[in-house]
C-alpha cells in the first residue's frame, strides 16, 4: 500500500512539474505574443482614429456645408419678401394716400433672427428703411386719429381747429411719403435686393 502512495504521490508531483513547465512555456509563449498584440493593437488604434477622425471631420465638414446652403437658400427668400413688401410699400405711397406700409416681414425677420442672414450694411439699410416705415404708419395713424375726432366733434371752433391740424398732419405726413419714397426706390434699386 506504500508502494502504490508513493507511486501515486509521484504521479502527482511528476504531473505538477509537466503543468508547471507547460504553464511556463505558455507564460513565454503569451508574452512574445504579446508584444505582437501591442503592434497590432497600435496598427489597430491608429487605424481607429483615422478613420474615426475622417467619419468626424466629413460629419463636421457636412454639416457646415449643409448650414451653409440652408443659409443660403434662406436669405434668397427673405431677400424676395423683403422686396415684395418694399414694392408693396413704393405702390401705396405712389397713390399719395395715408395708407399704412407693410412690415410683417421686418417683424419675422428681427424676431426669428433671420436678419444675421445679412451683411452689416444691408441690415443697416433695412433697420433705416423700416424704421422710416414704422414712421410713416405712426404718422398714417396719427392723421386718421385726428380724421376720427373731426368727424365726431359738432360743429363750432374746436372741430374748426382739429380739421385746421388735421390739414396739417396729413399734408406733413404725405410730404414725409414722398420723401420716403425716393429711399425706397433707391433701395430697390440695390444690387443685393435684386431677386
């Protein structure tokens, strides 16, 4: 019964060696492979990033062209509009009547932030033409206001003296239209306005 512990215990240990040099050996092996692996790991990491860096820029470069062109197409149709309105506003102050000038697409174009679609200078012209815009429809207002008051006042001095500055308001509000219409036309002569 020795015999066959010792046999066994032999057995065992000659086992254990043979798994220790075979464990050494693949300690060797896996660190030569290793060192394979990090040239390959960096071949593949680099491999990585320029392709992950290429996929980037293209999305950036995309996105900028694609901005660009939306911009583009953008400021095209507030450029129409703006000249629509401005024709709009030239035909109404042609007929030399108290008509209000419109401004709705001023108002978008302020409010949306639309107006960052144009050079400093033309956004300039523009803030001075609607501001003369808005002028000439407080003024508009104004003489239809007085307009409403000679109608309801009876006869007698005051009504003689609102239809007196009422005379007055719209002949300086019209006065102020025909001026106002030089710079539309001046405006509408500009290049960049040109649809």
């Amino acid at each position: 019964m020795r015999v066959g512990r010792l046999t066994g215990k032999l057995v065992r240990e000659s086992r254990a060696r043979s798994i220790i040099k075979i464990c050494q050996s693949c300690n060797k092996e896996s660190s030569r492979l290793g060192t394979l692996n990090e040239e390959q790991g960096s071949f593949l990491l680099q491999t990585f990033l320029s392709g992950f860096l290429a996929g980037l820029f293209s999305k950036i470069g995309a996105d900028a062209l694609f901005d660009w062109w939306k911009d583009r197409v953008e400021r095209s149709a507030f450029r129409k509009a703006f000249r629509s309105e401005i024709v709009v506003a030239t035909e109404n102050l042609e007929r030399n009547r108290l008509e209000f000038l419109p401004h709705a697409v001023w108002d978008s174009a302020a409010y949306s932030g639309a107006l960052r679609l144009f050079t400093a200078d033309q956004r300039i012209r523009l803030s001075r033409v609607y501001f003369g815009v808005s002028n000439f429809n407080y003024e508009a207002t104004r003489c239809r206001d007085l307009g409403e008051d000679s109608r309801r006042e009876p006869p007698g001095e005051r009504k003689n003296l609102i239809d007196a500055a009422w005379k007055r308001a719209t002949e300086n509000t019209k006065a102020m239209g025909n001026n106002f219409l030089k710079t539309l036309r001046k405006l509408l002569d500009e290049d960049w306005l040109k649809v």
